[in-house]
C-alpha cells in the first residue's frame, strides 16, 4: 500500500506548483493523474478526495475539470476561520 492509497484526501496546490500563467508545469498532469489512479473507488471503502487550493479569486487554468466545490481560495479560507 503506498502514500496515496493510504490517504483519505490530497491537497494540490494550483498557482505556481501545477501551472504558471496558463501553462501547466511539466508532469504536473501526470502526477495528478497518477494520485487519481492509486487508490480507486472500487478497491479502498472511502474514496481519496482531492482538494485544490489557490491564492486568488480568479478563474483557474483547470476550471473545466475541477468542480467549483473543489477548490479552495485564500478568501474562502480566511472567511470560514473569521465565521
């Protein structure tokens, strides 16, 4: 059982560590796609769940395949703690 499989959620950090500006930095794809891969639905009871997390506001480079519940900002992030 590797790192992943063992996991119950992963954080990835999106501005700067899996793209600049609008291109995505090399194997930063591979590598999700590798975390998504080692612990399939199918073999562990609860699922990996992935979070992304971001700096700003504004729109991310993988808006079309991360689900807008998904990802985390600095703002929402300050918002819940003051709430």
């Amino acid at each position: 059982m590797n790192e992943v499989s063992s996991s119950r959620g992963l954080l990835f950090d999106l501005d700067g560590v899996l793209y600049v500006g609008k291109e995505a930095i090399p194997g930063a794809i591979e590598t999700v796609q590798s975390c998504a891969s080692s612990s399939p639905a199918a073999l562990s009871p609860t699922p990996v769940r992935f979070r992304w997390l971001r700096c700003s506001t504004r729109s991310t480079l993988w808006a079309s395949i991360i689900q807008p519940e998904e990802i985390i900002s600095a703002p929402q992030a300050a918002l819940s703690y003051l709430e």
